[in-house]
C-alpha cells in the first residue's frame, strides 16, 4: 500500500497554491464581474437568484477541484452547473437577451431558477447519503473484468460498423466538412429508416470504436505485456484512425467530442490527480473562450457565421447555453394547459430504438415538442435533466430525481477510487465506464433525454458484450 501515499502528499501540495485564487475567482471574481457589467436586463429577484445559483455551483465546483479524491462524474456535473446554469444565464440576465426567445412570463423564469437550485441542493443530499451508506466489503460483489476473446470481437465489431458509417456517408472525407453536410448525408442515407435509422446508424459507427479504443488504451496503459505486441499496437493505431474520422470535433456535436477528450484523458491518466484537476479547472476556460467559437464547424462555408465579440460575455449569450431559458419555457408550456406528462417523455428515452412506424404515438423529443409549442423549427433547442424531470414528474418528482443521480454519481465515483487504487488490473470496467460516463454526463445535463439514449443504449450493448464477473484467469487481459 505504497501508491497512494506519494498521491495524498501531492495533492496537499497542490491545494494551497491553488485554492485561494481558484476560489476567489470562480466564487468571487467571475459572478460579480459578470453581474456589474452594464445591460438592460432588470436587477430583480429572479438576477439575484440566479447570482445565488452561481455562487453555489462555484463553490461546489472548487470543491471539486480541491477534493483530495477524484470525483469525475460529480465534477462533471458541477462543472455544467458553473457554466450552463450558473454563469451563461447570470450574463443573459444582465444583458436581457436570451439566446432562444423566453416566451412566458419573468415569474416563470424565476421559478425555472429556484428548482435549478433545488436540483443541485437535492444532488448535494444523494451524494452526501452515498457517503454515509456503510461499505459491506465481505458481500462486494466481483469486479466486472474484460473478457479477451469478447474485446476482440467488439474490436471488430467497431472496424465493421465504423467503416459501413464511413462508406454510407460516401468516404472520410465528408467527417472533415461541417455537422451540417455530415447530417445531410445521413439522412440521405437512411431515408427510408427515419430518425431511429439515422441514431442507430451514427450510434454504432461511433460509440463502438470510442469503448473499442477506450478498452484497448487501458490494457496498454497498465500492462507491459501488452505493450510489447506489435499485434496489439497495431489494433490500436488502427482504432485511434477510425476515432480520428468518425469522432472528430468537425463533424459531430462539441459535446460528444467533450465526451470523447474526457473519457481518454482519464483512461490515460488513472490515477493522477493532476490531470483530474487540470481537466476541470482547463474545461472551464475552454468552455468559457473556446467552446463557444467552434460552431462555426455546425455549417457549410455558405452558412457559416463569424463570432464577432470583443466582449467575453457575448458568446454565453448568442450560442449553446439556453437551458435556463428553455427550462422556463418548459414551465410555461406545462401552465399554457399542457401539464406534466407523468413518465412518458423518459419512457419514450428509454425505447428510442422503436421507430415511429411502429409507435405512431411514441413521444417526440423534449425540446421539439416545446419548440413546436413555441413556434420555431430549430432542431437545437435543449432541455435540461431539470426539465425533464419536472416536466415528467412535477417538483418533487425532480427533487427526488436528482437525490437519486446525486447518490449514482457518488457512488461511481466512490468505486471507480477504490477500483483504480486497490485493483489496477487491465480488464477494469469500470476505470473505463466511470470516464464515460463523467463525459457524457454534459449531453444528459444538457438534454434532450431522446437525443441522449441512443448511444447510451448502444454503450451498455458493448459493455454487456465485454464484461465478465467469472474471474477466470484464462479469460482476462494481461
């Protein structure tokens, strides 16, 4: 038991540096900077509120920062809280612009705000059950470990499914265009599938590959071995190829690539605290500078449109971080004689795969289905995990909700320490699944839940694939 002490002793060392001015300029500095910035937004209960949420998700997400253990799901989260429902929305306040129109009235904004910050309180309390629920070490059950002859057959299952994407889309060159050529493509190519054809075919010419490398980079990173098999190598330069065309950050969404980078960065890097650190606190400054100014990647050259700022406030405006706003729209749509949908919208999540041919009521995707009430056809409209939760279940419902996904994410995070630390075998799933999931967790947070499901489903039929609870020695990488 000799690793994790050098462990503990760093991260001491690199708290106190660190932690004044993080905390000072995440909590303090940016929140306040933003609110004093002039605008036409009215300085109500509703702006100070949200002053309130910002602050809270600040703290928490230091708290992240600073933990002496790793928590990537749970950092995830808050990192989404800071920037999507924290600081975006605080700006759109000051300056009174939406980058969707909020068509209800400013109470509903303002009881949009007050259930974003019951939903972080409410993950707060399952994380702190999590951590208090006794750990009965005699009944854990066996680690989930890789079995050998099945991660090959994922491996080719990836090189088969990547390369039919690759071909239906009419060769690599079409993934290094725009997010908009590429759906154009796709839905030519699945035209007679409709929308569950094109998620299925997307879904397995990407997800496979990803878990495929994921997999792969794990063996290698923790076994000598398996470093020294040309055979093996040669696999994997052959994956990180196929990733390079299909998973790139040209022709899909930024948060799937963010997905992609975490998930890689964490399989890497195991068990250093350092890049766990780095990852948070460098995700906020590339969402806030960066992440905004790639979506001149979503369009062709005709459609592109140049961001044009010389303030850093104008992007949180003008781009992707509408989930307040969508959320109180959410909440007027339910109140406009709609009410809530009692399960349907995440039982409809759940069978994505069905196609509407079959479920000609199957339920339409969140954010489309309050887009059409409000009258616009963007297919880019988000509806957070809040929404969805209220929307389905009211406010206790989501109140509920969120204890239960603060408790998962606890616990996940709990066993993938435990994991890494105390079982730093190759085949270790979860090392692998706990950063997919943290990376992922921005398209869940962000919604809409339909969108999500696809690779969610086709990534548990992988891990279902690979994963052995046995322990045969014959069986498991080495």
């Amino acid at each position: 038991m000799t690793g994790p002490g050098p462990g503990l002793g760093q991260r001491a060392v690199l708290s106190r540096p660190l932690s004044v001015p993080l905390v000072a300029g995440v909590v303090g500095l940016l929140p306040l900077a933003v609110a004093a910035q002039p605008g036409e937004g009215v300085r109500d209960t509703a702006f100070w509120l949200q002053l309130v949420v910002a602050g809270y998700a600040g703290v928490r997400l230091c708290t992240m920062v600073l933990s002496g253990r790793r928590r990537l799901v749970q950092g995830a989260f808050w990192l989404f809280c800071y920037l999507a429902m924290g600081i975006a929305p605080l700006a759109q306040s000051v300056l009174g612009r939406d980058p969707t129109p909020v068509l209800g009235p400013r109470l509903d904004t303002l009881l949009a705000t007050a259930l974003v910050l019951a939903g972080m309180v409410a993950f707060d309390v399952g994380a702190l059950l999590a951590r208090h629920r006794p750990s009965v070490r005699s009944r854990r059950a066996p680690a989930a470990t890789v079995h050998r002859r099945r991660l090959f057959v994922l491996i080719a299952v990836a090189y088969v499914a990547s390369g039919l994407l690759i071909v239906r889309l009419g060769g690599p060159a079409v993934f290094f265009t725009s997010r908009q050529e590429v759906g154009a493509a796709l839905t030519e190519a699945t035209t007679s599938d409709g929308e569950a054809g094109n998620a299925l075919l997307r879904g397995f010419g990407t997800v496979p590959a990803l878990l495929a490398l994921l997999l792969l980079t794990r063996w290698l990173v923790t076994s000598r071995r398996a470093r020294r098999r040309p055979s093996l190598l040669l696999c994997w330069a052959g994956l990180a190829g196929i990733n390079v065309i299909v998973n790139n950050p040209i022709s899909n969404p930024r948060y799937w690539f963010l997905t992609v980078l975490f998930a890689l960065l964490f399989t890497l890097f195991p068990r250093s605290s350092v890049m766990y650190r780095a990852a948070l606190a460098l995700g906020l400054v590339v969402a806030l500078l960066i992440f905004p100014f790639t979506d001149r990647f979503r369009y062709d050259e005709e459609g592109r449109r140049p961001v044009e700022t010389g303030s850093l406030m104008e992007p949180l405006v003008i781009k992707d971080y509408d989930q307040v706003g969508m959320f109180a729209n959410t909440v007027t749509y339910a109140g406009d004689g709609n009410g809530h949908t009692f399960g349907r919208q995440v039982v409809g999540a759940a069978l994505f795969f069905v196609p509407r041919s079959v479920w000609e009521s199957k339920p339409e995707d969140t954010g489309f289905l309050v887009g059409g009430w409000m009258g616009t056809s963007s297919a880019n409209l988000s509806s957070p995990l809040w929404a969805e939760l209220w929307l389905d279940f009211g406010p206790l419902g989501m109140v509920a909700g969120f204890v239960g996904v603060g408790y998962l994410a606890a616990r996940t995070d709990r066993r993938y320490v435990e994991r890494t630390l105390d079982d730093p075998s190759p085949g270790n799933v979860l090392a692998v699944v706990a950063p997919v999931l943290a990376g992922y967790s921005f398209i869940l947070l962000r919604g809409s839940l339909l969108q999500a499901s696809g690779r969610i489903g086709i990534a548990v039929l992988c891990l279902l694939l690979v994963t052995s609870f046995r322990g045969d020695p014959r069986t498991q990488l080495r």
